[in-house]
C-alpha cells in the first residue's frame, strides 16, 4: 500500500482531540474522504501529508505523495510561483548561463524539462495563460484548474485533493472527473460533489474515533448504511417490546405476589411467632429475588438499546432560518447595455426583481464574480448604467463579511444577530458550534462551518434583502446542503446565486438563468 497509518490521534492546540485511534490503508484508485463539516477531513489530509504533526501513531508513505490544499494561496506572484516552480526555474536559467551552484544543480535534478512540460500543460488550459502571467488576474476556478492539473501531471503515487471541486465550473468538474478515472495514482479525494463521489471506487467515511470503509462509490455506501439502519431500527424496536413485557411481567409478579400475601394471612390463624418470621423472611428473599432479576434484565435490555441508539444517533441537523417577508417585486438593480471590467465583453441587459431566484452560470473566468461586484457599485462598468439602489446582502467564495480573528459568536454579536448570547449560542448550535466551539476564532474553523457562520449572518436579515451568493455551496457537506437549499427555497427577498454543483442547483426552485459568455 502506498499510504497507511495505524493508532492516529490529533489533539488540536487548545487540548481538544480531534479524532484518535484511526487506522486505513489507502489502495489503487480514487478514494473518497467524507464526513460533517468540522470532523477533521482537512486536517487528516494535512497529517498524511506531512504538514502537521500526529498527537500519536505511525504513517508510512511509500513513492512520491503530492498534496493540494483546499485553501491554496492566492499568491501575488505568476503563474510559475503559484506552482512552487520559482526556485526550480531559477537555477535552470543560472545553469543555462553557465553561473550555477552545487545547489542549482541539485534543484535542477529530475526537472531538466520542466520548461517544456509546463509549456505544454499551459497551452492545453482552455484560458489563455503564461508562466508569467500573474496569479492575481484569474479567476478562482482558473487557479483550481491550473493548479490541478500540474498535480496531475506530476502523476504522484499518491495524491490527495482536498475540495479540488471548489470554484470549476461544470466543463472543470467533468474534466476532474475525467482526471480521477485516468490517473494511475493512488489518490485520496475529500469532496461533496455527488458527481465525483460516485465514480470513487471506496468510501472512507470519517468519525472522531475511527474511519468506516465501504467498498465502492457513494450510493453503493448508502445502500449498505440503509441496511444497517433499518437493522438498527428493527433492534431498537425489539428491544423496546422486550422492556414493555419485562415491565408487564415485573407487574404481574409484584400483584401475585401480594395477592399470596393477603391468602397467607388467612390462613395464618394462631400460627406461632418463630414461624411466622421465617414465614415473612422467606416472602422477602423471594421478593428481592425476583426483583433483582428484574432488575438484571431491565439494565441488561438498557444496555442494549444504549448501543443500538448510540449506532443510530446522527449529529443534530444544520439549521438555517430565512426571513419569509418581502415587499413587492420591486426593482433591486437594473443593467442597461453594461460591459463589465473583466470577464465577458458582452453588453449586459439584466432586470433584478426583489423576490426572483436567479441562477448565475457561465466558464470559469466569464466575470460572474465581477457581476456581483458590479451590482454593489464596488467596481464600475466599462459602459452603460446600472440602476437602482435597494438593499443587498453579499456573501463571497472567502466569507469576506467575517473577522476571522473573532470568535463565531463575537461575529454574531458584531452583526447584532439575535437577542443576547444565550440566543445567539442556540443558533450557533443548530449549525453544530455547540459551547467552547462558539468561542474557537474563525480561523480555526473549517470550510464548511465558515461557511455555515456566515449563511447566520445573511439568514438573520429582517428585511429579507436580495441575496448575493457567491458559491454558498463550497464546502458545506451533503446533508447542509441540503438544508441550505431548503432554506433558500423558503426566502421571499430574492437572490442570485453562482454554483456549479448541479445537485445542488436541481433542488432549488429558480425563477430565471442568467449565462454569462466567455471572453
């Protein structure tokens, strides 16, 4: 096996263990990594990698392992330095002047053709791009893809891709999934794409203390986990006729034997008093006899459906709450022959009324981000008018509307969420930040609860503003997913939305698409 681990612990610096004892060997083919926002998926991926250290256990890697991270740095630098080509190009061009080091040459090994291998990896993109084009002018989903495809080509023994699906379109997600179903690596794959999880070819589903591995793709996993639960349910309810007839039985034997008692005192006439105590004393054993099989059988069913309900027991549900009141279909903003600063060169003519639930799409690099820009007035189109001036609500790929360096509930607070904390710990709650997580600083959250903090703070407007939504869905796990889609279906004021997860856009029910063209 290129990549295995057994006996894995992850204490967090505030003490807090993350997951312990976890053991798995990773095989041939494309592996899924899955489990609820916050369980420990990025951090796993960061252990296997090398770039934290384990609390305790061993991991052995055997060949070459490449690692993408799911937040990769936005690097201000070109393309080559996005990459971590900067040093390795460097010395091929002192070695080529003739003014080289030992070191150069070290770097240089294995790498003689990096020049030509980059070249060709960069004319296959479907965008325009150079070694020196800076990282800054593209788009998310460009940088996703470039950066993507030099882990591919690198064709690694093992590697692992955190949320490589974040920010690609729908022609980035297929060309992934074409990707994953070509490389000869041994890759580990944390996504919650419905897509790419069913062309995996084994599941890992992660929990604090142990990691469940079910062979196959997604849906032959939830076939399995169907099974189980409903042996699951079909023991609990076993167990709950066996505690009904014990308690019944219990009864019974508690009214018998009183009934004896009431018999024996009749018929006890003048016995004498020696007897009559040894009488009651052996009444009494009987009786504490029985009872303490009652209670032996009664702890015992106990037990049993502990566990069963422990095995059933799922992490309570993510919990978003649109205002449902809006006021009448007014004009939010209107385009008027608009040609936006980046991205597409077409002329915009676009009407947003308060209360329509717009789908936003179009390639990576169309300008959809820019769109968005536009309409808040932070960036000015090359020409025409945009109109009007309702309020509207953002949110951005990065969660921009959070400090990062305060907790979830002093974010909360900031934004005057709720009445108090104790209402603002609840809500907190319903997304699965429940006590000393409320108070961890944003930055050490996951995607995913990132992400669910700052839906709180969009869900919480009164007003029921138009909603911008840069790719809500990044991140969050199947089952907030689902609950975010549920709860944009109930929102009266309207949005626009980017996504390109089309699982998650066929539950929505959108009024109007607008496509955005290439450049």
């Amino acid at each position: 096996m290129p990549l295995h681990f057994s006996q894995l612990d992850y204490q967090l610096p505030d003490g807090r263990t993350l997951f312990q004892n976890l053991s798995a060997s990773l095989g041939r083919g494309v592996t899924a990594l899955i489990g609820p926002n916050g369980v420990g998926k990025s951090a796993l991926c960061e252990l296997l990698a090398g770039d934290r250290s384990a609390s305790g256990g061993r991991i052995h890697r055997d060949g070459a392992l490449y690692y993408l991270p799911q937040h990769s740095d936005r690097s201000t630098g070109d393309v080559s330095q996005c990459l971590g080509l900067t040093q390795i190009t460097r010395a091929l061009e002192r070695i080529a002047s003739g003014d080289y080091s030992d070191q150069d040459l070290c770097l240089a090994d294995g790498h003689w053709d990096l020049n030509v291998r980059l070249s060709a990896l960069l004319e296959a993109l479907p965008f325009a791009v150079s070694a020196q084009t800076p990282a800054g002018t593209l788009s998310g989903g460009q940088l996703a893809r470039l950066r993507l495809a030099w882990a591919f080509a690198l064709q690694p023994d093992v590697l692992i891709l955190d949320e490589p699906d974040n920010h690609l379109d729908r022609g980035g997600r297929q060309w992934l999934a074409d990707q994953l179903a070509l490389t000869t690596s041994s890759v580990l794959l944390v996504s919650h794409d419905l897509g790419l999880l069913r062309g995996c070819s084994q599941i890992w589903q992660l929990q604090p203390k142990a990691i469940i591995s079910f062979q196959g793709n997604y849906d032959d996993m939830m076939a399995t986990q169907a099974r189980e639960d409903l042996a699951v349910q079909r023991g609990l309810e076993r167990v709950d006729r066996s505690l009904k007839l014990q308690r019944q039985q219990a009864l019974r034997n508690e009214q018998s034997a009183r009934q004896r008692a009431r018999q024996g005192k009749k018929r006890i006439g003048s016995q004498p008093k020696v007897l009559l105590d040894a009488m009651r004393d052996k009444a009494t054993k009987a009786r504490q006899g029985r009872a303490r099989q009652n209670d032996a059988k009664q702890e015992q069913l106990q037990r049993q459906r502990a566990c069963l309900h422990q095995r059933q027991q799922v992490m309570m549900k993510t919990r978003f709450t649109f205002t449902s009141q809006a006021s009448a279909a007014k004009v939010v903003r209107r385009l008027e022959r608009c040609q936006l600063p980046f991205g597409s060169s077409e002329l915009l003519d676009i009407t947003l009324r308060q209360g329509q639930r717009v789908h936003l799409q179009g390639a990576n690099g169309s300008g959809k981000s820019t769109l968005m820009k536009l309409l808040q007035g932070i960036v000015t189109p090359l020409q025409g008018k945009v109109l009007g001036k309702a309020p509207l609500r953002y949110l951005d790929q990065h969660q921009g509307l959070l400090d990062t360096t305060l907790s979830s509930l002093e974010n909360l607070a900031c934004w005057q969420v709720g009445g108090d904390d104790s209402e603002r710990r609840t809500r907190l709650a319903g997304i699965g930040l429940r006590r000393n997580d409320a108070l961890r600083p944003v930055s050490e959250l996951s995607g995913g609860e990132t992400m669910k903090v700052a839906m709180l703070l969009l869900s919480d407007a009164d007003s029921a503003p138009f909603l911008l939504l840069d790719e809500p869905d990044n991140h969050l796990d199947l089952e907030a997913k689902q609950v975010l889609s549920q709860a944009l279906n109930s929102y009266r004021g309207g949005y626009l939305l980017i996504s390109h997860d089309a699982g998650f856009i066929e539950t929505l029910s959108l009024d109007h698409r607008i496509t955005l063209k290439g450049e």
